[in-house]
C-alpha cells in the first residue's frame, strides 16, 4: 500500500506539474498575443520589410546652344514574381494563355534568343514558383516601351507579375568633346560596402543641384534572399536640376580638332587649349589632353588648372609693371649682351637669338628676350620686390580665378617674405619661372588687354534650370574695371600685335586674313616628374583676335616629350591657334572686322579679267583691235600691249584660288563658287583685291572677301 501511495503521488505530483506547465505556456502566449502582439509584429516587418533608396534623376548639362553635353539615360531590370495572384488565379489559366504571344514578344524585342527558348526558360520559372525571377537586365528605353505593349504585361504588376526596376547611366553625347570639363558623375560600393560618389568637372561642382532629392521605396524579403517592391509604398524622389553652360560646341571641337592635330604630329605628353569670350569672360572651348599608354590621347585631366612655370607668356605682366610704374619707354634702349647674361654666377640666356645686341624695350619684348625681362625686373624693383609682387595682385594672379570647377589649383607667386625668396627669384620671375600659374589664370590677363583693361572672371554655367524655367542666372563679372592706365594698355596691345607681325610669332600668321596679338612662351619643365635638365620643355602661345575689335582670346599650353625636335612656342602652340582662330573668324565673318590682304599695286589702270569669249565679242563689238594669246582657255585677262589690249590665259586649277582680280563680280561669283569658296563682297565695280592670295591651296568651308572699287 506505502509503495502504491508513493507512486500515486509521485504521478499526481507530474500531472500537477505539467498542468502548471501548460497554464504557464498558455498564459504566456495570451501575453504575447495580446500585450506585446504589436512589439512582436513591427519585429517581424522590420525583419522582412525594408526601405530602399530610390534615386532622383540626374539633371543634364547643356552646352550654350541647347546642345546635350551630359544626360542620363534610363535603364530597366526585368524580374517576374511567378507567384502573383493575379497570375495564378482562376486555376493559373492566365499564365499559359497568354505564353506564346509573350515569348514570341520577348524574342522580337530583345533579339538574342528565340521563342521557343524563351517559353522553356518561362515555364520553368513559373514551374519552381520563383517569386523573384531576373527576365533581363539594363534593358533600354525603348525596349522597355516594347514590353510594355505585350498583352501579359499590359494587363498591370498584379495579374502578369512583371516587376520593373529603373536606374540610371550617365551619358556624354559627344564623347571626348570636353569630357573633363563636364566631368563624371560615379557611384559605387567599396569594399566596405559603403556607397561612394566620385565625381570631377561641373558635375562635381554642382552635384547637389544635379542630384536632386532621392526618395523611398518599401520591399518584402522574401524567400532566397530577394526583395520585391511593395506596390503602393513609394516616396517618389525629386529629380535634379539642369545646367547650361557657357561652352560652345563648334567652338569646343575646332578647339579640340586643331589641339590634337598637334599633339599627335608631335608626340606631346600633354596639352590645353581654351578658348574666352573677350567682353564677358565666357569660356566657350576648353580642351584637355593627356597621352594614354597605348599612344592615344584622352582628357585624363585639367590641364587648364593645373599650375606650371609659364615661361615667357609672364612677360606681359613684366612689361605692364615697368610701363605703368613710369620706370621705361617702348622706345627706351636696352643692352642684352648677345642673348646671355651672367648675374652673379647664374647664366640667363635667350631661347632664341636676337637680331642685334641693342634693342629698344619693345623689340625686347618681340623677339622674347629672358635677359631683357629679367633686367627690367632686377633692375627697377631689387630695392622694391613687393611693388612687383604687388602687380600680381592687382591682376588676380595670386589666388584662384574662382571658376566653377573645384579641382582648380592654388597659384604660387612668390614674395619677400617668403624663406625660399632670393637674389634670383626677381630676374626669375621677369621672364617666367620661379612663378606656378594656371593656363587659365594666364589667359585671364591677355583677355583683360583685350578687353581695353577689364579683368573678367572667367566662368563655365550661365544658368540652372528646372522643367525650362530659369532658376539661378549668372551674369558677367568684372575683376578689376582696369589693370593699368590707359596709355599703358595701348603700349601693351602695340606690343602684342608686334610679335605676329615683326616677332616670335611673325612666320605664324604671315598669311592670315585678320590681324592677331599674342605672346609666345617656351619653357623648361621642371615638375617632380622631369628635371630641368631632361630637356622637356612647354611651349605657349596667349593672345587675341581680331585686334580691331577683340572677340575671342585664346591660349594654347603644350608639354613636349623629351628633346622634342620642335618645342619653341611659336613652332608648337601658335600654329594651333592659329588654326583655331582662322574657323572662328571665317565661321564668324559677319561679326568680324574686314581686313585686306596687302598686295602689289596694280600698275594697268584698266586690266579686266573674265570669261575669254565674252571679252572677245565686247572688243570685236567695238571694233578694237587685239592680241589673243588666250586661244581656247576658257578664262582669260586684258592686258597693255603697247597700248594695245592682249588677251591672255588665267590660270585655274581646281584646287588653287584663283587671281579674280579684274574681274566683275558675276564671273567672280561663278568661278569661286564653283570651287566650294565662300564670298564676303565689299564695295561695288571692279575687283581690286582679294583676302586669299592667288595660287593658295584651298581648304574646306574657306571664306575669301572681295573688295570691289
């Protein structure tokens, strides 16, 4: 009985502890359903839904004329939710309805496989359930437009379960054509999974306004580790703002066009061209190129920022001081002892030899002596350094131009008060070195001569908008209203316009239909990677065009490889803008002022010329005797032969320009226009001359002005 009753309560004692257990369990689930049921489902949401970035669009950057420079181009990734109800009901009948015409649709679109393969790979989708299956990725526009007009998909997300993600890829229409200017606009996630933006260019300066404002969309995890969107739950992002620049895309490619020309021709490591709107500061071109390790060239930086020693394009800056500080006259003489001159043990020699050993302070200035600028600067301003430095200041040129690309580098002028100041850094700096400026900052300065003394900023956006309509607008804006005193700046221009008429530049722009004025620089690098003694030099040319009427300024910056054949600044830099500046005056013409070749004065006041039998008829009409030497030639002048007329054969060839001079302008017209030239006509009568001379090859699209008296 004892062991009967220690077994009954041994069970009674298990059962009264499982029946505690189970009031426990239950009370505790009540609990948890009723009181903490919302902690426990937001837990079980935040585990399986979750919110995902969506990104606005990014706005597009234009060029002046409406030109796209940098857009983005919407991309799609196709997944298909096999599992949707609208697709599995009614017995799932909707899903093979409507297989073939999707699968013939899908191949017609994308074109990579056929239709028959694309119902297969269908029905094993739909077949394992798959509630996130990847149809296609970075799908276009226009095939997405495509897909949405298939029968499946048009019937909505719920009853074809087509799910459509949209992204974005950054574009620049015209490629090359001042990329680094415009810049990048790249995200991607490093290795600690972090997003990171890498931007350079205007795409970096204004990627907040481009940017936008990004919005929010709420996905479900579901099994496999996806996330599908939840219809319904979406934060649509704001999209980004646009900019319009200042650059000028025909300007920008003849810019680039005649900048690579030279850089291929001459194997150069790397090279700027920009190119300025003289009354505003605008700059219409800016192109960049760097040599690639395969041999090509690409815009890898901005070498329009980047600082160097100039070289002789400073001595602008050394002329104007000692000119405005009353210290000479351009017709002030000065010794430059046979181009090389030793200042206490350091030789300063000319790059290029001078036609005498005297030569007055403009002439100087002309040929480019280093001895002549580094005289005037040691001379005048030993006892004064900080006058000089201070013309420095006034021009701007010790800090940034402020334009609006955030990579420009900080200048470096030098002053007394500075440990690294010496007994050289004055004559130094007269003629280019011990100075680290900017091509831009250079160029700033010749566009202020330009511009009768008014220093401009220079600036790359005019406006931002958004959906058309203008936001923000920016406006010229002036510097300093005048560098130096007035007859200062017209010895300044003289001078400039002096070196492509009698100086450096003379050989350049011997045949040019327009008046040009510039520097040139050569200067030997020494920029961490090269020494001065590797013999790699950069040559220059800053200047202006037309001088009677200043449109564009422009400058040329060229590094050359080591012991380059050609390196001097008027055999590298000055033929590009040279070529530059003739597109923009022959495509400008009407804007431009009219200036005449000079030629030799005629010395027959009544030769003619013209169409051989129609001079023919007019003399036999008039019963004048004559000479006919032309026999058959179709074209043909008058000319004295002891005061009979004679006729001879003009010469042309298909591919020369031809001498029209004599002529009256309907056969002038006849004959140029044939040969693919453009007329500009001045006056009215006779031809008296013509800008391009007789025998010139012409080149394409090439304007020739005629004047008529």
């Amino acid at each position: 009985m004892e062991v009967k009753k220690d077994i009954l309560w041994r069970v009674s004692l298990c059962f009264l502890g499982i029946v505690a257990l189970s009031l426990f369990i239950i009370g505790k689930a009540f609990y948890i359903q009723q009181v903490q049921g919302e902690y426990w489902k937001g837990m079980s949401d935040s585990l399986h839904l979750s919110y995902r970035t969506l990104d606005a669009d990014r706005g597009t950057i234009y060029s002046e004329d409406g030109s796209m420079l940098s857009t983005s181009i919407p991309f799609f990734d196709i997944h298909i939710d096999f599992m949707a109800d609208g697709l599995r009901e009614k017995e799932g009948k909707r899903f093979p309805t409507n297989l073939d015409s999707l699968s013939i649709g899908l191949s017609k679109i994308f074109q990579d496989q056929s239709a028959a393969a694309y119902k297969k790979q269908l029905q094993a989708g739909y077949k394992k359930k798959d509630r996130y299956y990847l149809l296609k990725k970075k799908v276009s526009f226009q095939q997405y437009q495509a897909l949405r007009t298939l029968p499946l998909v048009r019937q909505g997300r719920n009853k074809s379960g087509f799910i459509v993600e949209d992204m974005e890829k950054r574009l620049t229409p015209f490629g090359l054509l001042a990329n680094r200017t415009i810049g990048l606009a790249r995200t991607y996630v490093d290795n600690n999974r972090q997003v990171v933006t890498q931007n350079v260019g205007l795409e970096k300066t204004y990627d907040s306004l481009l940017k936008g404002v990004s919005g929010k969309r709420l996905v479900r995890r579901i099994s496999g580790g996806a996330y599908v969107p939840v219809e319904g739950s979406e934060i649509e992002p704001e999209n980004g703002k646009d900019i319009v620049t200042t650059l000028d895309v025909n300007i920008q490619d003849i810019t680039q066009t005649a900048l690579m020309r030279m850089m291929t021709d001459n194997q150069a490591l790397e090279g700027t061209a920009i190119v300025m709107e003289v009354a505003t500061g605008k700059i219409k071109a800016i192109a960049n190129l760097g040599l690639m390790p395969d041999g090509s060239y690409f815009e890898k930086d901005n070498y329009a920022l980047k600082t160097s020693e100039p070289g002789s394009t400073i001595k602008l800056v050394t002329l104007m001081s000692v000119l405005e500080d009353k210290y000479v006259t351009l017709n002030d003489m000065i010794d430059i002892d046979g181009g090389v001159w030793m200042l206490n043990g350091r030789r300063i020699q000319d790059a290029e030899k001078s036609p005498k050993s005297h030569l007055t302070i403009k002439e100087s200035f002309e040929h480019s002596s280093n001895v002549a600028m580094a005289k005037l600067a040691y001379t005048y301003y030993s006892k004064s350094p900080a006058k000089f430095v201070q013309h420095y200041e006034n021009l701007h040129l010790t800090s940034r131009t402020g334009v609006d690309l955030k990579e420009e580098f900080r200048p470096m002028v030098k002053n007394p008060k500075r440990k690294d100041w010496h007994m050289q850094t004055l004559p130094s700096m007269g003629f280019g070195y011990e100075v680290m400026l900017s091509p831009l900052q250079i160029l700033m300065i010749y566009n202020a001569v330009a511009n009768n003394g008014k220093l401009m900023k220079p600036y790359l956006v005019n406006k931002v908008e958004k959906d058309g309509n203008v936001l923000t607008a920016f406006e010229p804006q002036v510097l300093n209203e005048k560098i130096c005193a007035e007859q200062t700046l017209h010895q300044l221009q003289e001078c400039l316009a002096a070196v492509c008429i009698d100086g450096t530049a003379k050989r350049v722009f011997k045949t040019a239909v327009y008046h040009a004025a510039g520097k040139t620089g050569t200067a030997k690098v020494n920029d961490g990677n090269f020494k001065y003694t590797d013999g790699v030099y950069q040559s220059s040319f800053a200047g202006y065009f037309p001088v009677e009427k200043p449109k564009y300024s422009c400058i040329v910056v060229i590094k050359n490889k080591p012991r380059s054949a050609q390196y001097l600044g008027g055999s590298v830099a000055a033929p590009v803008f040279r070529e530059i500046a003739d597109k923009l005056y022959a495509g400008d013409i009407e804007d431009m002022p009219v200036y005449i070749a000079k030629t030799a004065t005629d010395s027959i006041k009544y030769k003619w010329s013209g169409y051989s039998s129609d001079t023919k008829n007019i003399l036999k009409e008039m019963n004048i005797p004559f000479i006919d030497s032309a026999a058959k030639e179709e074209w043909g002048y008058v000319y004295n032969d002891n005061n009979t007329p004679g006729i001879k054969a003009l010469a042309v060839n298909e591919n020369q320009v031809p001498d029209v001079k004599g002529m009256g302008l309907k056969d002038a017209l006849f004959l140029l226009e044939n040969m693919n030239l453009k007329v500009q006509v001045k006056g009215k009568g006779k031809i008296i001359n013509q800008s391009l001379a007789a025998g010139q090859t012409i080149g394409k699209g090439q304007t020739i002005m005629l004047e008529l008296d």
